[in-house]
C-alpha cells in the first residue's frame, strides 16, 4: 500500500520521528506528492536548520505559507498539478499571534506583548514549541486553503509533549502558582506581599528594573486570555484526533529510532489518535540471490587489481551485515507496531538536500507494492 492509498480522504498528515531519521524530507516528499495528484497542499517545518527551503530550492521560509514555483520540479520526473506551500514554524511569532487573536482588544494584546516576563515565558514555556506546531495546524485547517496539510514535528523523543501540550500549557496557566498572582488570597497574600516584596526591592535597586510591576501587568493582562485559551488547547486537541488527520511515524533500522518508534506508537494508541503507518527509511535492501563474493573472479574484473578486489569484497561484506540487521529491524517493527506493510526507503547516497533528492525519496513512499518491491530490489545488495 502506498503512501496515497494510506492518505486518502485525510486532510491532515502529522509525520513524527526522532531526530536523524529523515521526517523533514520525507514530509516535504509526501507534500509534493499529493500537490503532484492535483493537491492543495501546505507542509509546515520547525526545522531550523531550513532543510525543507533547501531541499525545494528556496532561500529561506517564514511563518506564513509560500507558495513553491512549480518549474522548480520540470526537469526532475515529477509534475506539479496542483499547489505546493511550504513555512517553517516561528514559535514565538506564532505565540504572539495567538495572543493578538485571543486578546479581548488591541490595548490587551499590545500590553502583553511588550511585557519582559511575557517576552521570556513565550520562548521558554515547556510545551510552547510543540502548542504552537499544533495551533498553527489548526489555524491552517480551519482557513480553508488546503486539501492537506503536511507538519513535520518535534523529535518522537518528544512524543508526550507534543501530543499533551495542549493540556500542559493551559494547565501552567491556570496552575496554582499563577492563580497565587493573579488573585492571592489570606496567608498567600500575606506571603506574597511580604516575600516578593523584600526581593523585588532588591532587585529594584540593583537593576532599577521593576519586576513586581512587569508581573502584575502581565498576569493581570494575561487573566483576560485564559479563557480563549482553553478553547484554542480544546479545538487544537479535537484536529489531533479528528478521522480526516493521521499519523505516519518514520523511522530508520537503527536501534534508538526503532525503540522511540516503538514508544511513540504505544502514546498514539494511549491517547486514541489515527496511526496511517511506518515508514522506515534508509533501509539496506538485502537481495533475495545474494552469493559470497568470489574475490578471484572480481579481481579478473578489476583488471588484475586483487587489493582493490579485497576492499571491494570487504565493503560489500559490510553492507550485507547492516542489510540484515535492518531486515531483523523491520521484522520487529512490524511485530510491535501490527504493520504488515510498512513503506521501504532504502539509503540514499548523501543527504537529501535538493529536489532530485526529494523526487527519489517520493519514487519510494508513492509506488505501489510491485514497483516498490522491485526499486528495492535495484539497491539491494
């Protein structure tokens, strides 16, 4: 089963996986390919390291969708019939913007803004790069603009902060510490004032900075948005689990991505969200006729150069080792996972940078089974 045939009739695909497994090319390749079926299609990165810009030529990416000139593609196997956009994320605009849109009115919204404490918690609050991932998807499905939307996530090693960061934030916001400031009361008050008040002095003096003010204009102000974000955690947690979204989790046969692949699948079942399948990539193909290699017979073909022979023999020896091992990999993924048909990409030579990269990656995630088998067979060894 294909890629397509697994996101049919979804409109958003989250693609999650640890670090160094390739989730960034493999989600701008499923971008390309539903805008190659005709699809309107956005794919959202919080890759700072502009590996999706690079890899669909462009400079840079901002924090709203660009749209992709399809003559980057001609030339390159691939034809674009619909729309591809692509953004990199920018947490804390992204942060900001949710502020301006759920502030009662501009003065609010602005005065937040401009607060240091606010400036500080936006960037450092735990969960906010992975809420704003998730709030941004949500703004992008409810404009209308997409058939789908593709986001490359946070590392799976995050797993739990992405899928709970809904609640976590809300939950720091109404938390008890919060509540102490916005609205202390009896022995709190008296606490409150008492031992702030000695060490905001303090700091008064050595600084001539404020901070007693900075924090009750900022939670004074911040009690007018607590509301509306309750409702943004609610409706981003409703997109997550909606029938039209799914989850693709990539991995690579090496042990560590395997066992976060593992551990990820298990949170999306906890948490009842839509599993649409495993893609392993940089998989060392083994082939169904390979033989040990003659070393006598390969020296005759490199022109009597037996060292060269030796090196050869060697390499293709190491190869092989890898190839089981990520055969012995995907067995066991398909075990714990219950994936009878996970998607095969084999290793690529260099990292993908570029749209050929992009086109060869997609060749995989997009052929049918037959295809798939024998492209596999091509870089088998």
């Amino acid at each position: 089963m294909s890629v397509s045939d697994r996101l049919r009739d979804k409109r958003v695909v989250i693609c999650a996986g640890s670090g160094g497994v390739g989730t960034t090319p493999c989600s701008a390749a499923i971008a390309m390919g539903l805008a190659a079926e005709g699809k309107r299609v956005a794919v959202v990165t919080i890759d700072p390291a502009k590996r999706l810009a690079n890899s669909l030529g462009l400079e840079q990416l901002g924090n709203e969708p660009r749209l992709v000139d399809p003559s980057r593609f001609e030339g390159h196997g691939i034809e674009i019939t619909g729309e591809l956009w692509a953004m990199m994320l920018d947490p804390k605009r992204t942060f900001d913007e949710l502020i301006e849109r759920l502030a009662p009115d501009r003065a609010t919204a602005d005065e937040i803004l401009a607060n240091r404490i606010y400036r500080e918690l936006s960037s450092a609050v735990a969960g906010s790069q992975e809420f704003t991932a998730v709030a941004k998807l949500y703004d992008l499905d409810r404009s209308g603009d997409f058939d789908a939307i593709v986001l490359d996530t946070p590392p799976s090693r995050n797993a739990l902060d992405f899928l709970d960061a809904p609640d976590r934030l809300t939950g720091f916001l109404e938390g008890r510490a919060l509540r102490v400031f916005l609205a202390p009361s009896g022995l709190a008050a008296k606490v409150v004032g008492r031992s702030t008040g000695v060490v905001f002095s303090v700091l008064r003096r050595v600084t001539g900075v404020d901070l007693m003010d900075d924090l009750s204009v900022f939670f004074r102000a911040l009690s007018g948005v607590l509301e509306g974000f309750r409702e943004r955690a609610s409706a981003v947690k409703a997109v997550l689990s909606d029938p039209a979204t799914t989850f693709l989790i990539v991995t690579s046969p090496e042990r560590e991505p395997v066992e976060e692949a593992i551990f990820f699948h298990g949170k999306l079942v906890e948490a009842r969200m839509p599993f649409g399948g495993l893609v392993v990539n940089r998989v060392h193909p083994l082939a169904d006729d390979a033989q040990p290699v003659d070393v006598a017979e390969l020296t005759a073909d490199l022109d009597g150069d037996a060292a060269l022979a030796r090196k050869v023999a060697r390499t293709l020896d190491e190869f092989r080792i890898l190839a089981h091992r990520d055969a012995a990999a995907i067995e066991r993924l398909r075990h714990e996972l219950g994936e009878d048909e996970p998607i095969l990409v084999p290793h690529l030579d260099g990292d993908v940078h570029d749209v050929d990269g992009l086109v060869a990656v997609h060749k995989h995630l997009f052929a049918e089974a037959g295809e798939r088998d024998a492209l596999l067979a091509e870089a088998a060894f």
